[in-house]
C-alpha cells in the first residue's frame, strides 16, 4: 500500500538516533522522509520499491519481457547456469581481447 501523504520532516539528528525505525517504515509502509540539516532539505528517505515504481519505473518494453519470462517459467536462473553464463561470456571476452592484440 503505497502512502498518499506528504513525507515526513525529520531532523538529521532524529535520522540518526532512529535509522533503523524509519527503514522499516519507509520499506514496510512506504512512507518518504525528508531529512533537514540546519532547516535545509538535505536528503530523502524512501523505499526501494517506492522508488523504483516513482522515480526510476521500469521501461514498458523490460516489464513486457519480464512478464512473457515469468510466464513461460524462464524468470529465475539456478545457480550453475548463472556459472556458465558468466564463463561464457569471460571466454568470449578474453578470445575477442586476444584477437585484438595479435593485430599489427
């Protein structure tokens, strides 16, 4: 449930002593804080999600090929086909580097 409030203003002092509280609240109830320094904005405090669903949303064309992947079950890599995906393509690299260098 995303928060339809303002953020909240919280002194740095108060970020500080309560950290861990205001992470919870703004990952668990998406809540915003804006944090002041001396009485000037300085910084804002928000949750992942939140943030990438309001200031960094996901192009149209990944959120399609994400949802084709998890439909047809393709959307999570075990472990050792991650492994062999990284090897194959540091095997690719290091032939397309080799080849570079031969040349006069």
């Amino acid at each position: 449930m995303a928060s339809t409030n303002m953020p909240k203003v919280i002194s740095a002092l108060a970020a500080r002593t309560q950290f861990g509280q205001i992470m919870r609240r703004a990952r668990q109830r998406q809540e915003r804080f804006v944090v002041n320094r001396r009485g000037e904005p300085q910084v804002v405090i928000m949750g992942v999600k939140d943030f990438l669903k309001t200031v960094a949303p996901e192009p149209e064309v990944l959120a399609a090929i994400r949802a084709e992947a998890k439909r047809k079950k393709r959307d999570r890599l075990k472990p050792a086909e991650i492994r062999r995906e990284i090897t194959a393509f540091r095997r690719e690299r290091n032939l397309s580097h080799a080849t570079r260098k031969r040349r006069p």
